[in-house]
C-alpha cells in the first residue's frame, strides 16, 4: 500500500498479539515497552539503483538526501583509508556513498558529539544515525533537545571487537598482498539477505564465501563483552526514528518482499514523523505493527545472549585471539581460536538444524490441498 497523506500511510495502525511459534511472544507490554512505537512500518525506496546501493530498503539514503538538500550535515559510520570504521560528518550527496552500507564493527565516534553540537548551536540541520548506545550517548552529551536535529539508530545485533577486525584485515593483507581499498560485509550479489562479503584492491574486487570474522560476528564469540547487556535497547536512546532491515517481511506482508530489500522503521517523535513525510512519495509504504516487526528482530528490544557451550565461552575466545596477536603478530596464528569456536559451535547446532530440516522435508511431502490450507490458516493467525 502507497500513501500520499499523514492518514494513509502513517495511521491506523493496528497492533496485534503476534506469536509465529507457540514458545515465543514479543509483546510491547511484556517487554516493559511503554508507550510502544505509534508508527511502525515495511519501507522501500522506490528507486531499485539506491536499494541496490543500500544494504536494505534504501531509506537512510532518502532522509539523508532530503537533510542535505535543505543545506544540514549529515553524521554515519565510515571508513577511513586504513578501513578504521569512524563517525563523521558529510555535507554533500557526493559523499553519501561512504554512509551507506553496513559495517560489522565498533564505529571510532571521536569529536563527532562535538562537531555535532556546533553544527546545532549554529543552526545547521543535522541528522545523526548510529547505533543505540551511540545516540543515547548523543544525547546524554548535548544535555538539552534541538529542534534542527533528526537521530536515527539503527537495530544493531551486537558490535565485534575493532581489534578483532584489525587482526583479520592484517590476515587480508598478507593473503591478497596489496592494499584494502574498501569491503562490503553484506554484498547484494545473491539478493538480500544472502550476504555477499567482499574485498576490493587496486587489481581486483573478490567475492569471498565462508569468512571466520563474519562468522564469528554472527556467533558472538568477538562482539564487545559491554553488548551482552546493552542499556540502550527498548528504544531508550531517545531516538526519532529505528531502521533496519524488516527481517521476517517475508511472512507478515508477503506482498512486499523484495529481493533488494526491505525496511523496518519504528518512529518514536514529531520530528521522525515530519521527515518521514517529506520522503513519503520516494517511498513504497505498508503499515506493520511491532510486534512483527520485533519477533524476527530480537535485538530490537533486547541483547542477544552470548553462546554459553560446556566447551567453549566467548570470553576465552576473544582474550586468545587479541593474546595471541599480541604475542606473535601473526593475524592467521591469532585467528584460529575463532576457526576452532566455529567449527565446534557448528558441530554443537547440528541436531537443531537436523530437525528443522526433517520438519521442512516432512512439509514438503504434504498434498498440494493440505500445504495450502496450514498455509491460510498461518495467514489468518498472524494478520
């Protein structure tokens, strides 16, 4: 569904207890999340060339274009030429591309608060995204409200180690033998979803397939001890706006799946809303409700709990690879902890996925009739 007015696209917004497996519930008030978002929504930039570009539904892109246009400076995670991923400020769409995309590692933020607060106090628009905690510390650091300032945080499962990344760029370095000039964590070469990770250098740009520091981000065994109990989750940033990808869009608006992305947005403020209003006609939009959007994206509302294996903890698995480093300089010496912890882990899932591909298997041999009608029923229960 498309809108052109406040009522079309940013009302009636009906919430709805929501369960896609019998154990598991995301309610708003269960969750101690009060008031819950008003304005929860699926979003995609209507120009396929910018979601391509973005690693969702290039909505970011949008609100940060409409900041520029109107003369303000926009604030996002970069890398700088040694692939250090920093905050900066950029304050034309020509450097907009170094913005976009997702970066799996903690953001070096610097003077950026600083910068910031002189742009406002000057009376620049600023737009400001990062990652929860980054805003609430934002905001604890300006101390007062400003109407010329949009924040944006973006849904962050957990952040790796900065030293965990520099090892693995070291470990890139000597396999390639030429300098990094850029890497795209999650490619859309596959579509969306199918994170592609890739290295460009001066002589090629290569596709890589399992890769030990991605999978040791989506295994937490290198995120940041400090994430495992994050304080900004449940919307205590004080954020306008929540981005990310609306994971699970598949099942709650089939019809809006799109191979190159979709976007969750939850938006808490006047301001948010405004903003979200003046990009609405390069945007196509559906109404969602949180609790959709939450039961595919935990970490919305709540850390994720690191692995506790009986052979194996995260703790022991970042101290040795940051020792070893320190001990050796060797990047592909210093890593093979995490390949160790991955491969255990893997081994340790095994039966989980076993099953579940025994239930999908089981499915598949249902009548055509009998898949049809499970498949209504799944429909009405979750509308």
């Amino acid at each position: 569904m498309q809108g052109k007015s406040q009522g079309s696209y940013l009302s009636g917004n009906d919430r709805r207890d929501f369960s896609p497996l019998p154990h598991f519930s995301l309610k708003a008030e269960s969750l101690n999340i009060t008031p819950p978002p008003p304005f929860c929504l699926a979003l995609k930039a209507k120009n396929p060339t910018l979601r391509a570009k973005s690693s969702s539904g290039g909505v970011f892109s949008l609100l940060a274009l409409e900041v520029l246009k109107r003369g303000g400076v926009v604030f996002g995670a970069c890398y700088d030429e040694s692939l250090k991923v920093i905050h900066k400020p950029i304050a034309s769409a020509d450097e907009l591309e170094s913005l976009r995309r997702s970066k799996y590692v903690e953001s070096f933020i610097g003077d950026s608060f600083k910068q910031a607060k002189a742009y406002l106090q000057a009376g620049r628009l600023v737009l400001f995204s990062g990652v929860q905690c980054q805003i609430q510390g934002l905001h604890s650091f300006l101390r007062k409200s400003y109407a010329n300032l949009l924040t944006i945080e973006v849904i962050c499962n957990s952040v790796p180690s900065a030293k965990v990344w520099e090892i693995y760029k070291h470990s890139l370095l000597e396999e390639e033998g030429e300098k990094l000039l850029d890497v795209n964590f999650r490619g859309k070469d596959y579509g969306w979803g199918k994170g592609a990770f890739a290295i460009k250098t001066k002589t090629k740009t290569k596709t890589a397939g399992k890769v030990v520091y991605m999978q040791g981000f989506l295994r937490h065994f290198i995120t940041r001890p400090s994430c495992e109990n994050c304080y900004a989750k449940g919307f205590k940033s004080g954020a306008d706006i929540t981005l990310g990808d609306y994971w699970g869009v598949h099942i709650h608006h089939p019809e809006f799946y799109d191979t190159t992305g979709v976007t969750c947005a939850l938006i808490h403020s006047r301001q948010g809303v405004e903003f979200m209003e003046l990009i609405a006609e390069s945007m196509e939009i559906v109404p969602s409700t949180f609790e959709k959007i939450a039961s595919w994206n935990v970490s919305l509302v709540r850390s994720h709990p690191y692995p506790k294996r009986p052979f194996i903890t995260q703790s022991k698995v970042l101290h040795k690879i940051i020792t070893t480093y320190e001990q050796t300089n060797d990047p592909h010496k210093a890593l093979k902890p995490l390949e160790r912890a991955c491969l255990l882990d893997s081994i340790y899932e095994l039966p989980t996925i076993l099953k579940w591909r025994l239930r999908a298997a089981l499915v598949a041999c249902l009548p055509k009739p009998i898949k049809l009608y499970l498949k209504s029923k799944l429909r009405r229960h979750n509308a």
